[in-house]
C-alpha cells in the first residue's frame, strides 16, 4: 500500500494546508488507495468499511481534476456531479465540499487574484492577461512549478458546488440559480438530477470531469437503477467515474459494467486481532445485550445515562424499528425526567423534508459538550458522517441485516473510538449472535445495568426499576389521547415489521412476547389487528373512555370536543343513524384476513399464474409439433424453419377461431335440437378452456 502521508501525494499548496487546517493528519486506507489512482485517470470501484473516509476519497481527486484543467470551463458547463441516495447524505457531501473550497484562495472560488505583482499591475492600469501571460512563458522551474501546482497562474478558476435535492425548493428554483450562479459541481439525489437535466436546457455536460456515485448498493436498493442509466446517458464517455460502496452487490457490479471503463477495483478490509476480515472498524466497539422485551426502554435509559456519567459519551443514536415508534417515543421520552438532560431530535423519512432537514442541521450543530440524542430509522444507517457521534443503541435488530454494520458505523467514524449496543430479546433472538459472526460482524455480549447503573447478574425476574418506568410511560399517556393514538399505531407497525424480517427463521412472530413488547410500549390495551387473532396473549387492558379521554393540545382538544358535539346533535334528530352506526360497527369487527396473510395469498395467486402459463405454453409447444409430425417427411420444404412455425400457429389459431365462430353459432340456437345441444355443449366446453387459458 501507498504510505499514508498527504505529502506523498502531489496536491495543490492551498488543498494541502485545507486538509491539515480540517485536522486529517494523514489518509485512511481507503484515501491512500483511492486518491492517487482518480487523479491519474483511472475508473475506480470502491468497496470499503463504514466510516473509512470515502468522502475526502472522491471529493479531494475531484478538486484536483478540475484545478489542473488547462482551460476553466465556460460558462454553465458542468466539470463533476456527485449522486446520493439521500438528500441528508447529499447535504453532507455538500457542507465538506464547501469546507474545502473555503480554505481555498479567492480565485479558485470567484476568479480574483492574491498575487501583490499582479494586484499592483492592475492597479497601475496594467493587464491581468498580460502579467499571466508572462508567468506562463517563465523558466522552466517555473513551469515545472505549474505543472504540480495550477495555482501559479492566475486563470479564473471559479470552482462552486450546487445542491440539488427536493423538499427544499422546486426544479424551476434549481434551473435558476444555476443559470445565474453557473456551479461547476453538483451534488444531489437521482430524482431531482434527472428533474433538473431535463427541466434545464442551459446545463452542459459534454466537458464533465468526474463522475460519482456514492453508497451504489443503497442508490440501487431505492430502485433508482433506471434514472442512473438515464443520468449517465448524458454524460461523456470520457470521462474518470468513481462508485463507492460497502457492499458488492449483484445489481452493482452490472452498474460497473455500463457505467465504467475498465475500472480499478479497491477492497479495504479491516483485519481482526484474532485473524479474519472484519466490516466495521477496530475503533468501534460492537456489545449485545439480552434483555426481556419489557425493560428496553428501561434499558435504553440506562445505557445513555451511564455513557454520559461514567464514559463522558454525550452525543448518541437511537434506532427505532418503525417511523411511527420515532414519532411515538420522541415526544413520550421527552417527558421523562430520568432523560430531561438530554436534547431529544427525531429524523425519520416519512417527515416533511424541510422538516428532515431542520433536524438533521440542529443535531449536527449541536456542541460536542451538549448530551443529544438523535431518534431515527434505518434513513440514517448509512453514509451520514455526524461529527463526534459516540454511542450507537438499537432498540432491535433492522429488518434487512446488511443495515446493522451501517447502524454501527454512524460511531467510530475516521478511526474514532465509538461503541454500538443491540438489545437483543431472550431466546430465539440470541441466535442473531451467530449469525453477525458469519457475516464478518463480531459482537461481545455485556451486562445488563440497574436502576443504580450497577452491572447486573442478568437474573430472570423484571427489576423494579424497569416496572417503575413502564408505570411512568403509561402515566405520561394516560394524560394524552395524543400519545395514546401515536403509541398504538407504533406497536401495530412494529408488529408488522417484526413478522417481515429478513432473518425469519430468527425473529419469528410466534416467539415474540407480545405482551411484553406492549409494557414497552407504554399501551393501555392492545390494540385490535388481524395479525394478534389467534395469539393467547395475557395483557391488562385498561377501560379507556374515548367520548372522554382528550389531548392535552388545547386547540386539538376543542375541535374534539366541537366535532364530539356534532354527532351528537346529529344522532338526536336521526336516532335511525344510531342503528346504522352500530351496523358499520359491526361489519368492521368480522374477520378481516391479515396482511401478512394477503401477501402471501398474492404470492401463491402468482406462483398459480405462472403454472398455468407454462401449461398452455406446453399444450401450444405439443399441438404445434403435431401439426408438424402430420405433414410427414415428404412435405415440400420451406424457405425456413421459422417460416413453417409462424405458418403452423397461424394455422392452429385459424382452427381455434373456427371452433369459437361455430360454437357461438351454437348458442344464437339451430333449428334441430340435437345438433343445437351438441353446438351448445360445444360452445361451454370451449369458453371453459379460454377462460382458464386467461387466468
């Protein structure tokens, strides 16, 4: 491998000092792998760790490149385009790029010049095009001067970025700051890049440069394999492309073969003390612990209590199974005195995207010194670099298992220490264990902790720390038919979201506590869904008056109340709708198949389509060779094989349409009753056949 020294490679003056101002005091494995193979003209395939530093390892060649043009590019010429996945990874890529070009010398930037000779040249009413012209002619030092370092001359280099994503502002608000500020970068997600190439007549792109497409196998999972080909129809062929990945997907590796020419392929492992390849970082510390499913949240307290106090780790995410548990337990926990020092910030992808993005600014802007603790989904288990994030939790393993390393890697980014802990239910859910091994993700098991924050002998019975809090979630409900509302729709999603998982033979619905899971949830009752039929599950629901049970939002709370007043004066003059009301009532309560169950009814209505489909493909396939076999050997040969086959269907569906035409024939009735029975047996038989040749 290359050495590990920014020295060793031959960067502009103003980029190296960037770099060293950022604090990288030297590459990662992947920067040193990366870097110098992109700026020497060469396609790269990236497949690296989480948190190994790939975005300096594409936006420092893609500066470079764009530095040692020989020419600046026009105007409204685009020289890179970076893809995300994500508008909050997208946005990152945006603020790192813009923290370079911040450090770099006003003419890289807009155009103007540092140099005093020629500063005092103009001032003087000389020429800048002259004064470059004779730097440009110097000695030959000089020139070899400029070959390593573009910024001898004093060429308008006017490097910008753009960001391109939706929820913030429309495709025409793009196209027009574009036209009027002629970024030469841009950055942004699938949808909204293809949006703006085809909205905007003005951007060029026959001089790009570089090409990226950050976290690949995450672009391709969203199904954006489509809007990729069409964005990079658009673009040269020559040009240098970069995709990065953790991981090497199928659907990738066909993205490599049409989106690059002869790419160079770098795979950084991290190697195990122990021997083996690792997929996260040895500066991250990945713990289990194995709780009941009533004392997560219990748990969870404790654990950043404890990481705050006793590990001084004050900036921490919680991953959440479901969007609807984030917006169920942000505003329930927030409440609860035990976390009133933290600042609680939920992000989920169902949020509005200006609302997203506020979020995701304030728990980045947030001081290393300030405990904050970001709530979210699997929308930010990959790519987001948060500065200084220390502690990683998950409520429960993510559906899809590739997701957990990612989870893990949000903490121990650009070899910091971090740690990641998974609560993992007892039982069945120990065999998650195992299985993280074989996928080259190691985890130690720790202890639980109690009430005092103490190391716990992981004992059977509940603590009564954890019924205390479970008591006090309910508490905090039983005031807000609000949380009431949230934290039903979060159990049910959560539900739904345990029986989809990924590793079934794992985390099977039939072994969960459901009863347990409800304590967590802080419920009143269980709510009432199709995929809980069946279940013995022991739960003490509680008597809830919904005419009385109202939000503790006074503005919600009145239009309650008014709309409560309403059907009530509604139902005094029309006592008939009283009856019908307990009519609907009623018909909503039969038996409703669950979802689970629909889609696994769909699967096997399409296992059964495809049968018959390869049925009557056969039953053609046999009639066809038949058809053939009649016309014997010494039949006259035709011009072709195929010619005789698309003669012989059009023989066999001419048979077909007699048969049709006579049978309806049979039905209009004949004058003799016999052959009119025969037609009519006819006619059923082969509408029969159509029919189930149409299923």
């Amino acid at each position: 491998m290359s050495s590990r020294s920014w020295d060793s490679l031959e960067l502009t003056t103003w980029m190296s000092d960037a770099i060293s101002t950022m604090g990288f005091e030297e590459m990662t494995p992947v920067q040193a792998s990366t870097i110098p193979l992109f700026m020497k003209h060469k396609d790269v395939v990236v497949e690296a760790v989480t948190g190994s530093g790939k975005t300096l390892a594409f936006l420092v060649p893609l500066v470079e490149r764009l530095l040692r043009r020989e020419d600046a590019l026009a105007h409204h010429h685009i020289g890179a385009l970076v893809v995300c996945p994500t508008r909050e990874l997208a946005m990152q890529i945006y603020t790192v790029l813009n923290s370079l070009l911040l450090l770099a010398p006003e003419k890289v930037i807009d155009g103007s010049v540092k140099d005093d000779e020629v500063q005092q040249q103009v001032m003087e009413g000389g020429n800048i095009e002259t004064e470059t012209e004779t730097k440009d002619h110097g000695s030959d030092e000089e020139q070899e001067e400029h070959e390593i370092d573009p910024l001898a001359n004093a060429k308008t280099l006017g490097l910008s970025a753009q960001l391109l994503i939706g929820g913030t502002t429309s495709v025409q608000q793009d196209v027009l700051k574009f036209r009027q500020a002629s970024p030469t970068i841009l950055i942004g997600t699938p949808g909204r890049i293809n949006d703006f190439f085809n909205t905007s007549s003005s951007a060029k792109t026959k001089e790009l440069e570089v090409l990226v497409m950050d976290e690949a196998d995450r672009l391709l999972d969203m199904g954006f394999q489509d809007v990729l080909h069409s964005i990079i129809a658009r673009l040269p062929k020559q040009r240098r492309t970069g995709l990065f990945s953790a991981t090497m997907t199928d659907a990738v590796s066909q993205l490599v073969r049409t989106g690059l020419r002869n790419p160079v392929k770098i795979v950084v492992q991290v190697k195990a003390k122990a021997g083996g390849d690792r997929r996260t970082p040895t500066s991250l510390q990945i713990g289990y612990m194995v709780v009941r499913p009533e004392e997560k949240i219990a748990q969870m307290i404790r654990l950043l209590h404890y990481s705050l106090d006793e590990d001084h780790l004050t900036k921490s995410i919680v991953y959440f199974p479901t969007c609807a548990a984030v917006d169920y337990f942000q505003p329930l926990l927030s409440c609860m005195t035990q976390l009133k020092k933290f600042t609680i910030i939920p992000l989920h992808g169902k949020q509005a995207p200006s609302v997203r993005q506020k979020n995701f600014k304030r728990f980045v802007s947030l001081g290393a010194g300030t405990p904050s603790v970001l709530f979210t989904t699997d929308l930010a288990a990959r790519g987001l670099d948060v500065p200084d994030v220390d502690l990683v939790l998950q409520i429960d393993p993510p559906q899809d298992p590739s997701a957990f390393a990612h989870r893990c890697g949000r903490a121990g980014r650009a070899g910091r220490p971090g740690k990641a802990i998974v609560l993992l239910n007892r039982g069945r859910e120990e065999e998650y264990v195992p299985f993280l091994e074989v996928r080259k993700t190691p985890v130690a098991r720790i202890p639980r902790l109690t009430a005092s924050y103490q190391v716990s002998n992981d004992g059977e019975d509940l603590d009564d720390g954890a019924k205390v809090v479970n008591d006090k979630l309910k508490t905090l409900v039983r005031k807000d038919r609000d949380l009431y509302e949230r934290g039903m729709k979060a159990f049910v999603s959560y539900v739904r979201f345990y029986s989809k998982h990924q590793a079934a033979y794992i985390f099977r619905i039939k072994d969960l506590d459901l009863a347990g899971a409800a304590t967590s949830y802080g419920l009143l009752r269980l709510p009432t869904m199709p995929e809980l039929k069946g279940q013995e599950i022991v739960y003490e629901n509680e008597t809830v008056d919904m005419n009385t049970f109202g939000y503790a939002d006074k503005a919600r709370e009145a239009a309650r109340l008014e709309a409560l007043k309403k059907a009530r004066e509604v139902a005094d003059q029309n006592p008939a709708s009283q009856d019908l009301d307990r009519h609907k009532k009623h018909e909503r309560k039969k038996v409703v198949p669950a979802w689970s169950n629909k889609v696994d009814a769909h699967d096997r209505k399409e296992a059964r389509r495809d049968k018959k489909k390869r049925k009557r493909e056969a039953e053609s396939k046999l009639q066809l060779e038949q058809k053939l076999a009649a016309k014997g050997p010494n039949a006259p040969p035709s011009d072709s094989d195929d010619d005789d086959g698309e003669q012989d269907w059009k023989d066999l569906r001419r048979e077909k349409k007699k048969k049709l035409t006579s049978s309806r024939r049979g039905r209009k009735g004949e004058e003799d009753d016999d052959e009119a029975g025969e037609s009519d047996g006819a006619a059923a038989a082969n509408v029969g056949r159509n029919m189930f040749e149409d299923m």
